[in-house]
C-alpha cells in the first residue's frame, strides 16, 4: 500500500506520531493507515486468557478513538484523503511495521512506546524499524527532546 503508515501503541510518543502522520498525509493528499498491536498477556490473578481476537478488536477501538481525538486537535483543513486501521496481536511489532510498510511512501513512529527502559531515548521498535525498514521513516521524539 502506498502512503503513510504510521504505528500507534498508545503511548505519547506514538500519539504524536498519528498527529504528524495525519498532518503528513494532508498535505501529501496520500491515505494514511494506523498499524496497531495488541498485546496478548495473562491475567492477573491466572485467569483465563482473551482471544487473540479479542485483544485485537480491543486494540482496535483503542486506535479508532486515538484517531478521532486526533482528528479534531489537527483541524478540518489537514486531513488526509483516506484513514485505514489495521489492529493484531502479534509478539512483534517491529515485524508487523515493517511487513505493513513494504510498499509504503513513509513509515511514521514515535520516538518510545508503552514498554521497557524509560531513559532510553529510543524505544526497541523505533530502533529496530529505522534499520530494517524498506522505506523512509520518521521518528518523532519525545515531548522536550
């Protein structure tokens, strides 16, 4: 698919990606579709797992409501031609980006998502999809940095 791919996990940073993302694909005049993971984990107290499904149709409104909020802080005139929202549960995002982004005119991330080492300027995902990726991406930083 061309145009913009832009990976939401939630996060700040990946907020703010979807915001530049929608902003980019505006101005492109190029369709935009968000790439959401869900992450399948054990319940708190042993209890049953969700489906795989489950998580993903989780994830999914999760993202179509990320997508209408951010909609409305960019504004009428800076939408782009078309909004597509692709959500699964897979171990890897960085391999899910990527295979999503194949054929893409641009891959957008932030800079951390939701996990791991918060002083790490540079989240295991963005690292791992600005090496690999077959397109240009745009990493967008963290909030003062």
């Amino acid at each position: 698919m061309s145009g913009i791919i832009v990976g939401v996990d939630g996060s700040a940073c990946s907020l703010r990606a979807l915001d530049w993302a929608l902003r980019e694909g505006g101005i492109q005049h190029v369709p935009v579709a968000v790439v959401t993971v869900g992450h399948q984990t054990a319940g708190r107290w042993g209890g049953p797992l969700p489906t795989k499904a489950d998580v993903a149709e989780h994830a999914r409104k999760q993202a179509e409501e990320e997508i209408g909020l951010a909609l409305d802080r960019i504004g009428p005139q800076s939408r782009p031609e078309s909004i597509t929202v692709t959500a699964v549960t897979d171990p890897s995002p960085a391999d899910v980006l990527q295979s999503a982004a194949e054929d893409a005119d641009l891959l957008v991330v932030g800079a951390r998502g939701v996990g791991g080492f918060r002083l790490l300027r540079l989240g295991s995902v963005c690292t791992r999809v600005t090496y690999h990726a077959r397109c240009p991406v745009v990493v967008i930083p963290a909030d003062g940095t």
